[in-house]
C-alpha cells in the first residue's frame, strides 16, 4: 500500500524545481526592494544633473580609465568617478577636475548607481538592466567601453544589450554586434573605434620598465578561469611537462579565478609550492609579466592581445577548449571573431601536444612569420593607438553636445568622429 504522504520521484523533482526558482526569486526581489529603500534614505545621492560620470567596477580597470581620465583633466572638463574598490589608483591621482568617489560594493554600489543623473555614464560593466544594475531615469545615455580587444561575443549573455552604445577597441568587431541585435530585435546602438585605452596606459609603462633575463626561457601560462579554463582542462599535465624542462615558469590565473577556480588552484599551488623555477603571479597589473615572457601558453583569455599586440612575441593557445554556450558567441552562425584572431596571431595547442610540449615552445619561439600576422591583425583590433582616452572624450562631449540639441535624435555619426 503507498504512503498517502508518498510522492514519486517526478513529482519531487518538478517541487523540488518549484521551491528552489521560488526561493531564488523572492532573494532577489528582497534585494532589489532593500536596494529601493536604502535609495530612498540615502544622503549619498545626488540628484544635480552631471555631464560626465564614469564607473569603475574594481581597481583593475583603472589602466583601461586612466587615460581618460587624464583627457577630462586636460581639458579642464569636469567628470565624477564612480569606484568600487577603496584603494582605487584614482586617489591617489592629482586630479582637480576629476572628482574620485568610492561608491561601495555589491548593493551599497546598486544603491547610487540605479539612481545616477547624469548626460552620459561610461562603464565597462556588463549586464546592464540585467541584474541588479538598473537604467536610471536620470541618465539619457549609457555607453560600454571594452576592456579587451577582439570582440564583442567573448563575454557573457546579453552583458551589452541595454546600452545605448559601444566603443570598440578596432573595426572588425561591429559586424558582431549587428547580428546580436538582430538575432534579439533590440534597436541599434551606436558604436564607434576608440581604441583600447589600456593597452594605451601599457605602451607608457613599457618605456620604463626594465627587466634583466636570466639567461632562461620564461614561459607564462596566462589561462582564463571556468570549467573550460586552461587550469581545469590540462593545468597539472601541463606544468608537469614544463617542469621538467630548463624553464623558468610564470603562471598567472585570471582574477576569476580565486573564486571559479579555487579548488583547482589550491591543488596546484600546494604540489608546485617546492617548485623553484615556478612563480605564480596574481598581481594586478599584468605588464610586469607580460615583459618577463619570452612565450604565452593560454587558452582564450584576452590576455593573447594583450601579450602579441603589445610586444609581439609568440603564443600557444588552446582557444577550441572555449564552450560557447556560456557566451554571446553561441547565437552566433559564424565562427567568433575573436577565435579568427587567436588562429592568426598564436599558434594553436592540442591536448596531445602537452607531452612535447618543449619541442614545440623551441619551434615557435624561432618562427619569424608569426610576427607579420600578428602587425596586420593589431591594425584590425587596435586603432588609435595611445589616442584611445582623446576619441573617448571626443565620444562623450559630442554625444552630450548632440543630445542638447532639441531638434536631434541624439545620433551621432560617429564612424566621422573616428576619423577626425
């Protein structure tokens, strides 16, 4: 005889479902209505109407702002910028027509931010409209900057679909974004090739830093973070194979890491410990690094650009370890473009090259062909180098003068404001 109270395993699973979506949904409403009320009550908030705000989720984005930043300065225009990292470098900037305030982090962050007044903001934060960023009512237009070249699709669903524009590190990552919103039947946004303004900030710290070899070829491994991550793939395969060669051995995890990866790298860490030619690297600023490299091992971390555009020096990748479906690039019907750079300027990593590892490290390192591939591609994903803060500032007092004109749609052309 059954249970009255029996419930066949189905119909647990689908109220086990139920529960779960429910309880999920009433945490984030509480968080929202707890962000509303905090809003409400705060003396934090200034309804005076900006021109300018910026938004800088954490220290680390501070290469990417910093020039321009320094352009406002300049031009002796006033702008706010918003931090969520305490020790920003920004305080400790002399700036008088930059005003830096640190803003908190996680609701505290929601709080002033769901409530900006302001002509324009900039961020590079994804997911706006999303989650628990809102679009104020007070700002008349929100603008994403990328913090990495090479295409739109390599980031998270939807993390762009709800700004108004986008400015782009080179010119052949525009035709992704069309598809995107097509595919989505979201209006067009305007978009227009900046530069990348951290590798801008890069290129000035380059001509000071100077770094003495050891007489040893110096290998970073430089993965991104996930399930699909170099790391969680073949990291311990692979650094036993280097281990055993004369290498020196730089590996620097993706911030992310800490977090998504942090089983995986407590495990590393504690058997390479002991290890005397291995160094892990988890400073914030990747540049020192990057020099120290004479070869990159990655997988499809940003980090390649970076490292081939900057000094043009060899990479190994393992781009094809990249699962789609937890990015933009899954809608898409043809290949990423940022997978067609990789395939131009680094040299592709099978899983079963890992035990031969040295052998191929020797033979990349002396191929002098990569190089010419890796200048046509720079020029393609990397346009206005070192005046990426200057079309940035362009970007943004034209749209605000645009957007006071009555008549205008707030349109602006900017494919000509590139190329002024």
């Amino acid at each position: 005889m059954i249970s009255p109270l029996y419930i066949d395993p189905g119909t647990g699973s689908a109220l086990f479902t139920i529960i779960v979506s429910t309880v999920a949904a009433l945490y984030f409403l509480a968080g929202t209505l707890w962000i509303r009320l905090r809003s409400l009550g705060s003396k934090s908030i200034k309804r005076a109407k900006n021109k300018y705000i910026i938004y800088g989720e954490d220290k680390r984005y501070f290469s990417l702002f910093e020039p321009i930043l320094d352009e406002f300065e300049n031009r002796e225009i006033a702008v706010i910028y918003l931090t969520s990292s305490e020790d920003d470098p920004a305080f400790s900037k002399k700036y008088e027509f930059v005003k830096s305030e640190f803003i908190g982090k996680g609701n505290r962050a929601f709080a002033r931010l769901n409530y900006l007044s302001a002509d324009i903001v900039l961020a590079t934060t994804p997911s706006l409209d999303i989650y628990q960023w809102k679009r104020s009512k007070s700002v008349k237009h929100y603008s994403h900057i990328l913090h990495t070249s090479g295409g739109i699709s390599r980031c998270r669903h939807f993390g762009f679909d709800y700004y108004d524009s986008i400015l782009l590190t080179g010119v052949a990552e525009t035709a992704e974004v069309r598809e995107l919103e097509n595919l989505r039947e979201l209006p067009q946004k305007e978009m227009v090739a900046v530069g990348c303004a951290y590798l801008d900030t890069y290129l000035k710290k380059l001509e000071c830093i100077n770094i003495e070899k050891n007489g040893k070829t110096c290998v970073l491994v430089s993965p991104s973070w996930g399930k699909a991550g170099l790391l969680a793939v073949c990291g311990e395969e692979l650094l036993d194979n280097l281990c055993n060669l004369d290498y020196k051995i730089i590996v620097r995890p993706h911030p992310q890491s800490k977090t998504a990866d942090k089983e995986i790298l407590g495990r590393l860490t504690e058997k390479y410990k002991n290890a005397v030619d291995v160094e892990w690297d988890y400073n914030p600023d990747n540049i020192f690094s990057l020099v120290k490299a004479d070869i990159m091992i990655s997988d499809f971390s940003g980090i390649i650009a970076d490292y081939a555009f900057l000094l043009d020096r060899p990479v190994l990748y393992m781009g094809d370890s990249m699962d789609l479906k937890y990015y933009d690039a899954y809608w898409l019907k043809n290949r990423p473009v940022y997978l067609k750079m990789l395939s131009t300027i680094a040299k592709k990593l099978d899983k079963n090259d890992i035990s031969r590892i040295g052998e191929i490290i020797e033979e990349t390192v002396c191929d002098k062909d990569m190089s010419v591939l890796r200048a046509k591609a720079r020029e393609m994903f990397w346009v206005n180098r070192g005046k990426a803060g200057k079309f940035t500032v362009d970007f943004m007092v034209n749209k605000v003068l645009q957007m006071s004109k009555p008549d205008s749609s707030g349109q602006l052309y900017t494919e000509d404001l590139a190329a002024k």
